[in-house]
C-alpha cells in the first residue's frame, strides 16, 4: 500500500494536482493528507488522479466539483450526495452510478473539451436535467451506452431546457430511453446542435405536459443537418403537445426549408389536422 500510495503522489505531483486537507473531512487521511474540516460544506473541490477512483462520499458536502487538468477518466461514487457538478477541462467521464441524486442541472455544464461520457445509472431520484450538457461542444454521439436501462427521466419534471443546447459537435442522439411524460419545459433543449443529423425517440417521449407558451421556443432552433426520418419523428412528437399557442414549425426553431420539407412528410397530414403551421 505504501508503494502504491508514494506512486499516486508522483501521478499528482507531475500533474500539478493537490488533495486540499480543507476539502477532506476530519481526521479523515487520504495519501498521508489529513483532513481539517468539520460537518457540511456547501461546496468543494476534489482533485483526481489518471483513471482514478474518487469516492466523494467522505466529504460530507452537498454539490462537490471535481476537478482535472488533463486527459482523466472519471470514476466517481456519489453515495450520499444529492447534487453534482464536474469542472475544467476533463476530457472523459466513465461511468456515474447516481443513485440519491435529485439534480443533474449543469452537471456537464461547459465541458468543452469533454469527448466521452460512460453510463449514467440510477437516477430515478432526479427531478431536473436543465442544461446538463450545454455547451458539451466535442461531443459526437450520445445513445444507449450512456442512457443504459437505468437511466431514468420518469421522475424529471420542469427541468429539460437547454439540456443538449450548443452541443455543436453531435451527430446523433439515442433518446430511446427517456420518458419525458412529466416534463413540461424542453425550451432551446437540441438549439445549436448544428451538426445534429438523428434523433432517436422512445415511445414515452411525450410533450403532453408542455402546456406553457413558451415550453417549446427554439426547441430545434439551428438544427440544419436534420434528416427527413428524424423531421418525420419530431413531427409524431408535436402532436401530443399538450399547449394551445405557439403551434408553428417556426417557433420550435426548424428553418423555412426544413418546413416546407416536412410539409411532405408522412406525419404532417395529423399534425396539420391538429392545428400546426409551417409558420412561413
């Protein structure tokens, strides 16, 4: 254990990495670091190694950060937590067992450089998704592998706007497992997936409790690359909104020649039948 615990220094003296005694909780010792604080702390800062195991579960904290200056891959426990956040420039994620989390709202919030993410399990607790990749720009494809089958939006309510917003760099997304019957708000949720060309529904994502006017604004806002099977299934999706106004292919964001292409679609002739215009 010594020799194992002098060469994880060495890793985080050559990355310039430091565990803060102020970070860890009382008389707790992590790699010869004692820690100083006492109770709950409303924040903080943990450092992790190369490929390394992080159980923040011993740091007593509400919203814990982690942090990492070069190419980490991400092993974290969140036993006992109930919100989240990762910072900086990590690079890959591995996989988040988030059983007891409430809020996943900015978790990955800004990871430019973020390529990779594992899976996501266990989180059933979780009431809100809101901006929880924005601006996720290196990402290429999300799907199944990290919406595995415990994955759970069921209990998200008011929280999905904005959650995939400026990921420029997606080209696809597997949406199969997400039930969003409960969601009422998915305001700009895909706006500025510029290279976005498919969307894979399941049969539980619904609109049907996007009542508000502005529930759906520039849902799709900027989305140029979508494939005519992709349009055809947003414009299933429309028809169970559950709202009154707003209902145009322009408000939720699809440009005038994605309106007019829908137009000739298999799923328009109902959609129109339900009072949707191209909006154009």
């Amino acid at each position: 254990m010594d020799i194992l615990n002098t060469k994880i220094k060495s890793i985080l003296m050559e990355k310039n990495t430091k565990i803060l005694p102020a970070n860890i909780k009382k008389d707790v010792n992590i790699l010869g670091v004692t820690g100083t604080y006492e109770g709950q702390q409303p924040s903080g800062t943990i450092p992790i190694t190369e490929n390394g195991q992080v159980d923040v579960s011993q740091y007593a904290s509400a919203n814990v950060n982690v942090q990492a200056t070069s190419d980490y891959n991400a092993k974290l426990s969140t036993q006992g937590m109930t919100t989240f956040g990762i910072a900086y420039a990590i690079r890959k994620i591995g996989d988040l067992d988030l059983t007891g989390i409430t809020s996943c709202s900015s978790s990955f919030s800004g990871l430019g450089n973020l390529t990779e993410v594992g899976e996501l399990s266990n989180t059933s607790s979780v009431t809100n998704m809101g901006s929880m990749f924005y601006g996720c720009s290196s990402l290429t494809s999300l799907g199944t592998s990290t919406f595995g089958s415990t994955f759970s939006t069921a209990n998200v309510t008011n929280g999905m706007s904005n959650m995939f917003q400026y990921c420029s760099g997606l080209t696809s997304l597997d949406l199969t497992n997400f039930d969003t019957r409960k969601v009422t708000y998915m305001t700009r949720m895909f706006q500025g997936c510029s290279n976005l060309e498919t969307i894979t529904f399941g049969s539980n994502f619904s609109l049907e409790k996007c009542t508000a006017a502005s529930s759906l604004q520039q849902m799709f806002g900027t989305c140029g690359k979508l494939t005519n099977t992709t349009l055809n299934a947003i414009l299933g999706i429309l028809a169970t909104y559950g709202g009154s106004s707003n209902k145009t292919l322009q408000y939720i964001g699809l440009t005038s020649a994605q309106a007019t292409t829908c137009t000739g679609l298999s799923n328009w002739s109902a959609l129109s039948s339900a009072g949707w215009t191209t909006g154009y």
